[in-house]
C-alpha cells in the first residue's frame, strides 16, 4: 500500500507517457528564442500552444520596465500585500486595470487562479448561490468549493438551463451569482452573453466573467467579451489574468459595486500570499499600455486566428465552434491525441494536448493558440504540418490537387509518432 | 426504501443506464466512480440529466458525497423533498 494508490488511474497513463522522448506533460524548452520559436533538445521548434496571443512576452518596453524594476526595487517582495505592505508598482497597475475597464475598483492578485478562489470563495457566503457555466476552468470550480455557498451548474452556454436553475432558486434567500467565461479555453468558444446577461438581470443575481482568455482578444478596446457584446454594465465583477495577453503572471478582479475594497481583508487567497514581484508588476503595466495603445496587435491576432481555423477546417478537421485564437482539433481518442502532438512536436511545431476531466464532454484535444506574433508563413506553415500528420494518421482526407494554396507541404518526411 | 417503482430510483437506474450504454449491472450497491468508471466531470453531467428531469438542482458537495448508486437515489430523494 502507498499513500499515492489512490492516483493508481493517473499513474498508469502518465508512467507510460515518461517512457516516451515528448511527454506532453513533462516537456521543457532549452531556449525561448522568440513568442514564436523555442528551442526542445537541441531542434528549433514553431510555437503554436503558448496562450501569447499578443507576444509581448519579448516586447522591449516590457523588458526594460521589468529590469529597471527590479534594479529599483529588488527580485521579490518577499511577502504579501496585508502583512508586508504594497509597493507603488501594485497600487498603480491596479489604478490602471480599473482606468482600462472604466471601473471604480480594481484589485491584484498573484496569479490568475487565485483571482477566481479569492474573488469566488469569498464574494458568496454561506447562504449565497453560485451557479457555474458547466464549462468552468477548474479554478472557478476550486475557488467555489473553498468559499462555503451552495455551488450548482448550468448547461455551458445554454441560457434557458440557466433560467431554470434561477428559477428553482427563486424564494431561497441569499445571493445568487452566476460565473461564466468570455472564451472558453478548451474549445475557443464565447459566452452568449447577452442572453445570459438577460437571464441574470431577471434572476435577479449577480455576474462574473472570467475574461482570462478574451482580454487583448475581444472588443474595440481588448477589454473582452463583455465590451464587445455592450453588456458591460451587467457584468458586476470582471476576472482576468496577466498570463496570456499580457505574457506576465498573476490575476485581478475589477468592479464598481461600492464596497468592493473590503475585499482585501476579506479574501484568503489575497491576503495570504506573497505578492508579485517589482519586475512582473512593471512588465505588466508595460503589457497593459501596449495592448491599449498599439490595436493593430489584436487585428493581427484575429486574422492569424482565423488563417489557422480556416485552413484546419478545409482541410477536414473537426473544430471548436468559433474561429478564435484557442483554435483546438478535435481527437477520436487521448492515444490519437498524443501520437497526433508527438509527430507534429517530430516535425518541430509544438501545441498541447488537452484531455478529460479538463475537457468537456469527455474530448481529446490537439489544442493550439495563435499569437498576433506569428507570421502568415508560421501559420501556413503549422497548417501544412497539420495536414501531413492528419493524413498519416488517417484523420482527414487526402490531398486534394491544388497549387499554390496556403497549405502547401513543407520540406522533409512526417514520421507518425507510436509506430 | 428499494421500491422499484418509486419514480425517483427509475429516473436515476434510466439516467446511469444510459449514460453507461447498459455496460454495466446496475444495483444500489453499485459504486460510481469505480465500478462505472466516470471522472468527476462524466459525474456531474449525468447528474444533470437526472436534475433536469426531477426538475431539481444538485448542489456539487452534495454529488462529492454520493459513492453508490443508492447513495444518489437517496440525495435525490432527500432534495426532491425539500423542493
């Protein structure tokens, strides 16, 4: 008996998958050399799984503001906001998250994660209601169960499901708050957001979206779904992360319900971890300053997003709903999805592989995430390597004859991993 | 407490049945995650099918409880009542 026999189901996939060179889950880059390029044993290898949808990872403003940080300030902060106090790094990020959203409130915390446990766990209490979209991000899940309300879920993206379960509510007092997302980051699909901002206004209950996968993506401004459906003003309280277009790390939670500020001492996950350091905070704020200065980078992003999604649909593969920059094929088994993302990662270009129970509906997922960084020929190029393993593995229909397409073979032979 | 026909216990042996194809023998003693072999997300969304049709809502702590299938005919049961 150990005390991991419990994990006995996990460990026998994950055992095999260490025999192997790639393991998805084990993989390490030697070099970044770019948002778009990286090194892996030693082979230079096309970047499409990164969430770096606007590659400012690499963005020399960014850069600079994080080393004159952390010349300034020091490596960390070596405690948290409450205990230790903040630095003037944390008060203005989050002056300019809450200038960006056009909101009162605007509150830091030190990752995206724990912006949902310390937002969800503590915004409803013992009597209150949460009610999921089905398709949360386990975080929304994990910071539900760490609050103590009563935590249901509705059909993801179905508004109807979500009346029901209001309406079985309705009389129970307490809060009711519902959680959704902009862009769901196993399939890239969006949130019909104004039926379900109809639904929560006539329920009567709060809502929260979480915009991890939509800031710098969506709307006129980048703020996300919410500012690209105009339902801004029913959305009590956006959650985000500095992780994926701002290519930093840590989350926040911006709002204008007065009151909002009680928070800080309310909420375990912000009050009980060290803060973020000089260097991510500056580099973020340089993030957050390009990402509204410089729109072109979102218009980039769309059209690479949608070069990807129309070339993977063309050539026969089985899509999520939506040509967004999570652009994820769908696989008829976790064995095809791993032996589908080991010749592609052969072939040099890297993506993930997304399995159930993180997925929904059971699906295995070859998942990629296009980068307003990458070039049409990197796109065109990922597409061609999709096409050549696609066939391999007998996934898609053969070629058809045409020249001169976008999806045009590269050079060299596509060897099918677990031959 | 095993009556067969009480409405609640069909709806939740027709539920797993379908959501199994009929796999397995299903009985009260039946467990959930082991013996049907569903992660926690198959789990929640088969109770789904059953919350729709009893038209009542299964808080997630409530479904963390339940290891049998008599275990979630009785959790059904109990919120049934309550609705």
């Amino acid at each position: 008996m150990s005390l991991f026999d419990k994990f006995a189901h996990l460990s026998d996939v994950y055992r095999g998958l260490e025999g192997r060179r790639f393991n998805p889950f084990n993989i390490a880059f030697d070099v970044i050399l770019s948002p778009t390029e990286a090194m892996i044993k030693g082979r230079h290898i096309l970047l499409l799984g990164t969430n770096n949808y606007l590659g400012l990872t690499h963005d020399p403003a960014v850069i600079g503001e994080a080393i004159e940080a952390i010349r300034n300030f020091g490596s960390g902060t070596t405690g948290s906001r409450i205990a230790n106090g903040s630095y003037d790094g944390h008060m203005q990020l989050e002056r300019a998250l809450a200038d960006f959203y056009g909101r009162k409130f605007a509150m830091v915390f030190s990752t995206g994660y724990q912006a949902n446990l310390g937002i969800l766990a503590t915004i409803a209490g013992k009597n209150d209601h949460l009610i999921l979209d089905a398709d949360s991000h386990a975080s929304i899940y994990d910071g539900s169960r760490l609050g103590h309300a009563q935590v249901t879920r509705f059909r993801h993206n179905d508004p109807d499901d979500l009346a029901r379960r209001l309406r079985r509510l309705a009389g129970t007092p307490g809060d009711k708050v519902v959680v959704i997302e902009g862009i769901y980051s196993m399939l890239g699909d969006t949130a019909p957001l104004r039926e379900l901002v109809q639904v929560k206004r006539e329920g009567g209950a709060y809502l929260v979206i979480d915009e991890a996968h939509s800031l710098g993506v969506l709307g006129e401004t980048g703020r996300g779904l919410a500012e690209a459906e105009d339902v801004e003003a029913d959305v009590d309280f956006i959650v985000g992360t500095f992780s994926k277009s701002l290519g930093g790390v840590g989350g926040f939670c911006v709002s204008d319900l007065d009151g909002f500020e009680v928070l800080r001492v309310a909420s375990r996950p912000y009050m009980f971890t060290a803060s973020l350091p000089p260097s991510v905070i500056a580099a973020t704020a340089a993030a957050l300053h390009q990402l509204r200065s410089r729109p072109n980078l979102r218009r980039q992003l769309t059209e690479n997003a949608k070069r990807l999604y129309g070339g993977l649909v063309d050539l026969g593969f089985h899509l999520g709903p939506e040509p967004n920059p999570i652009v994820s094929a769908i696989m008829p088994d976790p064995e095809t999805a791993f032996a589908f993302w080991t010749s592609l990662l052969q072939a040099g270009l890297y993506t993930n592989v997304s399995l159930p129970p993180a997925t929904p509906r059971g699906l295995a997922l070859l998942r990629t995430s296009v980068s307003a960084a990458h070039t049409r020929h990197q796109i065109d190029h990922a597409v061609a390597l999709f096409a050549q393993v696609g066939r391999a593995l007998g996934l898609i229909p053969h070629a058809r004859v045409h020249r001169g397409t976008p999806h045009e073979a590269p050079e060299g032979k596509i060897s099918v991993a677990g031959e | 407490m095993n009556d067969p026909d009480d409405p609640v216990r069909m709806v939740v042996f027709d539920t797993l049945r379908a959501s199994t194809r009929g796999a397995v023998e299903l009985s009260d003693q039946t467990n959930i995650v082991n013996e049907l072999g569903l992660d926690s997300v198959a789990i929640m969304d088969f109770v789904m099918e059953i919350e729709d049709r009893l038209d009542v809502s299964v808080p997630l702590d409530r479904i963390a409880e339940v290891e049998t299938v008599g275990d979630l005919v009785a959790t059904m049961r109990d919120l049934e009542g309550k609705g």
